[in-house]
C-alpha cells in the first residue's frame, strides 16, 4: 500500500473514495431529477411520472446525435436538453394542460401513461439491452490526487451538475423572473391579474424540468449506458429522494439528492447487499420521524 | 362537544341501487356459463386479477387513496402461497442474544392449496399494515409515491431472497387437494374454487362499501378536514381501508400462485401496480362492477396481442392516456351514467 492509505473497519480508504465518487455521481442524477420534479410540482402540481423516460430521451438524444449526424457531447449538452424541453411543452398543451383542475392524481396517471408509451416504443426498436456512448475525448484520463485516481469525468459530472442546481436556485430565489414563478406558485390568480402570462409560464416551467431530467440523461450516457429502461428504474428512486426532502424548497431537492447518493455509495462500501435499498429504509424512518420530509412543510 | 353523527343513520336507501343486485345476478350469470365458452385457465387468471383490481379499488374509489404499490401485496402473498404449497419448510434468522444471527426452521410439510392462501393472504394483510401506516402519514401524491417506494423495496427484498427463486421465480407450484378432498387438477374443479373466492372476496367488498365504515371512508374521500372535525380518525380508517384492501390483494395473488402454479418477479414488480391501477381506471373508478369489467378487458387486450411484444405496453400507456382525458368514468361508469342507475 502506498502512502496516504489508510483503512477504516478494514476497508481500505481507496475502496471508500471510489464508493463516495460513486455515490456523489449517482447523487447528481438524484439532485437534478428531484429538482425537475420539484420545479414542475410546484406550478403544475403535477407528479411527472414521465420524468424518468424524459430523462431516458434526452440520453438517446445524445446517442443519435452522435451516431447519425456525428455531432459529439458537447453539442448534445446543449441539443438534448432543448429538444427534449420543447417536446415536453407539446405534451404540456396537448395533455397535461387539461387536468390542472382535476384532482392531483390525474397527473400522474396520464403522465404514467405518457411513461409507458415513450419506454415501450424505444424498447421495441432498441431492445432491453443497453447501448454504449462514448465519452468526450478532452474528459477521458485522469487525475492521480495521491490517495485515490480521479476520472476527469466523473468528476466533471459533480461539478457541472452542482453548478446546474445552484444556478437552477439563484435564478428561482434571487431573480426577479424566479419571484414571478414563486407568486405564480403561490397565487395564479392574483399574478395573472397584475398581467403576467401565467399559462405561458406553466408551460415554459414543464419544459424546463424536463430540460433538466434531459441534462441528467446526457451527462449519464457516457457513465452508465444507453437503454430504454434507463430512467424507470431511477425515477421510483428520486420518488423516494422527494419524499425525504419533500418538495417545499429548492434548496432541500438539491442536499437531499446529495446526500442520499453519498449514503448509498457507503452502503456498497459497508453492507452491499443493503446498497439497492437504503434509501427506501432511509424514506421509512424519516416517515417516523419527521412526516413531513427534512425540508417539508406540513401540508 | 359535538354529537357524532351515527353514520348508519346517513346511509339512506338512496346509496343502495336496486340495479347492483340485478347486475350482480347477470355477473354471477357469466361467469357460471363463461368456461362453455372461453379457455378455464383464461377465465381463472382474469378472475385473480378482477379480485386484485377490486381490492385496489376499495382504497382509490372509496377511500381516495391511490396506492401505487399495489403490486407488493399480490406478488408478496403468490410468493407465500406458493412456498407453502410446494415447500412448506419456513426458515427465517433470528437475533440470538450472544450477538449472532441464527436460522431457524419451522418443519411444516407442503400444505392443501386453503391453508397456502390462507398463508398468502395473511402475508399481505402483515405487508399492508406495515406500508400503510407508513403510508398514511402522508397525504395525496405522497402517498402514492410511498406507497411505490416501498413496493420497489420489497422487490428488490424478493429479487435477493432465497426462497423466490430469483429471475426463474416458483415454477411448478402443485394445486393438491382441497380440504385433502377435491382434486384441483382438474380445470373445473380449481375454476369452480376460484370463482367461490371471486365472488367471496366481491361481496366482502361489497358489503364493505355499504358499512358504516364504508360511508365513512366516503366521507373522508370527499373532506378528510371535515370528517376529522365531526370526530372521526381519519388514520385509523384509513389504516384499517389498506389493510382490507392489501389483504383480499393478497388473497388475489395467492389464488394465482395455485391457479397458474407459478408465483414470479413480474407480479412483485412495479409494472404489476401500473397494471391495476389501468384495470380499475378502464372500469370505472368508485364503481362496484367496474374493476371487474376492467380487469376482464385488459387480461384479454393481453392474450390477443400476446405476439405484439412491447406494443402491449404502449397500447396500455396510450389506453392510461385516453382514460384520463376522456373516460374518467371508465366503461361502467359510463354506462351507469348512460342508464341512470349505480353500477
């Protein structure tokens, strides 16, 4: 073993910070996903259900990018998010803009059924198998830190999303167009009759999230591969990350995604038999103790 | 304080129809001459999954709740009724006091296909009363995503244990005899049981929805605010709603395990959970009949297109669509509407 090793309960400190890299990645993905989710929630107040195949399309957008036109990462980065984001406007006007005086649980019925029917067309023409994409060329390598190998990559992911939530929270918090999105949330009524446009915002909203669950897609392409059933496995898990934040504040979404990832990537470390589920046992406990979610409000 | 109002008293004659006990006759009717006419082994499976969808349905259509874990419950107790139809042995680790986990082993034999469901139904009713009162701390959307969560937990549990057999599930799971006397092998024998627990578990539905307790858990759908305020607690109804409802869930999925022989991951995974919540929209939501119709329609939609592959899976994505922007009523719904009755 070379210097800066150490071991703690005979794991060795190399094993743990690969697990915790891990972890902070898959904590990306939860971060961005439950943001999106929280984002839509709060104007829509619907559950997009659809989140997961959004975020399954913006991945094979990438991946088609590549293939048949041969445009790379970097453009599928701003490409993916885009186009997925102006498909999910056309859902919004054509669908969901019909149920927003109905009860919640429409919502995500339909947007169940929206999941269903972009996973089962994408299944039918590639397969349940997964297709690799290739990383960018100026990200491959690493940095050797001394006391563990870092993949450019890996951590370009932590940072890039990072700083895709924190801008996510500054413009939501501190502009002057997020205040407009916040009194919409609170009261269309009232900031429809100062003369805002709130349907537009709503569908300009429901387009953004999605955008976001794309972003995730891309960024995960390279790291995971690129399967159909990429995003339904994923969304039940970022369920259980928002019913332990809970959805009342941004900044909550973005720790809470954080910090689940990094406690499953201990979990393979400690107990990997346990890593699959610990954060539905973390979701069980968090209902006994605090209903309402770290960050909720009680309802 | 207030007087609390006996809910028996409010529950006039207006909320019994004379036209439920007409269509249960016509029901009951079809299904007696239905194996004339169509495949038993169809019949069966269809029958499991209206009884699945019905039990589904005393919690979305009268209680309010959408559990979107549903699958937990049938998946769980054809898990149980199948180990203990084929099995028996039940082995579980226990925490000895000197810091060691032991096995122990309950020498059962293969049990008779009753005591196997009854197993199974009691395994959903322990499943149910744990996730709901989990659950039930939480209202509307969190609820259905809790009660998803919590399902995709216990599939992975399933996808880990031993005794499910993995990804080949419990395959040859034996029918044996009732009561140690009538032969289940034969298809009329297990359709004829099949379809006494059908129509034991609908009318226990039935008269569920007519209770008292049933008018309450109405009213709890309408105004869990006001409901409270009379003096009602909402949790302990709504507790008790998701445990009769995972347990005849329960009952549903341990009567497939016999009937199809085989208990798999399909009916634990969360595609399972979808698949009621389709067959009690395409029915009708808070409709009596309604879960049955819808069950009866999707389990056909899926024989017929058994070749289309995932085009199934689309078609039911496009039919969840159509029904909640069109159709909210369901198929019986919208009949009832028609005839100006309750169905």
């Amino acid at each position: 073993m070379g210097a800066g090793v150490f071991e703690i309960f005979g794991i060795s400190s190399q094993a743990l910070l690969v697990q915790l890299l891990l972890g902070l990645i898959n904590g990306s993905f939860y971060a961005l996903l439950s943001l999106g989710l929280a984002v839509i929630f709060g104007m829509l107040n619907i559950i997009n259900f659809a989140h997961g195949a959004q975020y399954m399309m913006g991945a094979f957008t990438a991946f088609f990018l590549l293939q048949y036109v041969g445009l790379g990462y970097w453009v599928a980065l701003i490409v993916a998010p885009v186009t997925v984001g102006i498909l999910g406007m056309v859902i919004e006007r054509l669908f969901l803009q019909w149920l927003y005086t109905l009860d919640h649980l429409y919502g995500l019925l339909l947007t169940f059924g929206l999941a269903l029917i972009i996973e089962g067309v994408f299944r039918n023409y590639f397969g349940a198998s997964g297709l690799p994409y290739q990383m960018p060329e100026s990200l491959t390598g690493g940095q050797n830190l001394g006391f563990m190998y870092l993949p450019n990559y890996r951590a370009w992911v932590v940072v890039f999303s990072l700083f895709v939530c924190l801008t996510t929270w500054f413009v939501i918090e501190r502009t002057k167009l997020g205040s407009y999105l916040r009194a919409a949330t609170e009261n269309p009524t009232l900031v429809r009759a100062f003369g805002i446009n709130v349907p537009r915002m709503i569908t300009l909203t429901y387009g953004f999230g999605v955008a976001l669950a794309a972003l995730a897609g891309v960024m995960a392409a390279p790291i995971y591969n690129v399967s159909p059933q990429m995003g339904s496995d994923l969304i039940i898990v970022v369920f259980a990350v928002v019913v332990i934040g809970g959805m009342g504040s941004i900044m909550g979404s973005i720790v809470t995604g954080f910090g689940l990832g990094i406690i499953e990537g201990l979990t393979k470390v400690f107990f990997p038999e346990a890593s699959s589920t610990v954060i539905f046992v973390i979701m069980a406990i968090v209902l006994l103790i605090r209903p309402a979610g770290l960050f909720g409000r009680r309802a | 304080m207030l007087q609390r109002v006996d809910p028996a008293t409010l529950a006039t004659d207006r909320t019994r129809s004379r036209a439920e006990p007409i269509a249960f006759a016509i029901m009951v009717a079809l299904l007696v001459i239905a194996p004339f006419f169509a495949y038993p082994q169809f019949l069966m499976q269809a029958l499991c999954f209206a009884l699945f969808a019905c039990a589904f349905n005393l919690l979305i259509g009268y209680g309010g709740l959408l559990s979107f874990g549903h699958a937990l419950y049938f998946g769980w107790a054809s898990y149980i009724a199948a180990h203990l139809a084929k099995v028996g042995a039940i082995s579980f680790p226990v925490w000895y006091w000197s810091h060691a986990w032991i096995w122990v082993t309950i020498p059962l034999p293969p049990l008779s296909p009753e005591l196997a469901i009854l197993g199974g139904m009691l395994a959903g009713a322990l499943l149910g009363l744990i996730a709901g009162s989990l659950a039930i701390r939480r209202q509307g959307i969190y609820f259905a995503m809790i009660t998803l969560a919590l399902a995709q937990m216990m599939y992975f549990f399933a996808l880990q244990a031993k005794f499910t057999g993995g990804e080949d599930g419990i395959q040859g799971v034996p029918r044996g005899k009732l009561f140690g006397l009538v032969d289940l092998t034969g298809q009329t024998s297990m359709y004829v049981t099949t379809l006494v627990i059908f129509l034991a578990g609908f009318l226990l539905i039935y008269r569920i929805i007519h209770s008292p307790f049933g008018e309450v858990l109405k009213a709890i759908r309408e105004n869990e605010a006001r409901a409270i305020s009379l003096g009602y607690k909402t949790d302990r109804y709504k507790l008790v709603a998701f445990v009769l409802s995972a347990t005849l869930a329960g009952l549903a999925g341990a009567t497939k395990a016999i009937v199809l022989q085989i208990a798999s991951l399909t009916d634990v995974n969360w595609p399972m959970s979808g698949e009621v919540v389709l067959m009690a929209l395409v029915g009708g939501l808070g409709t009596v009949f309604g879960p049955v119709a819808g069950a009866f329609f999707i389990v056909t939609m899926q024989n017929y297109l058994a070749q289309a592959g995932q085009w199934v899976i689309v078609i039911q994505g496009v039919i969840f669509v159509a029904c909640v922007l069109l159709f909210r009523r369901g198929i019986i719904g919208e009949l009832a509407n028609v005839l100006r009755i309750r169905l």
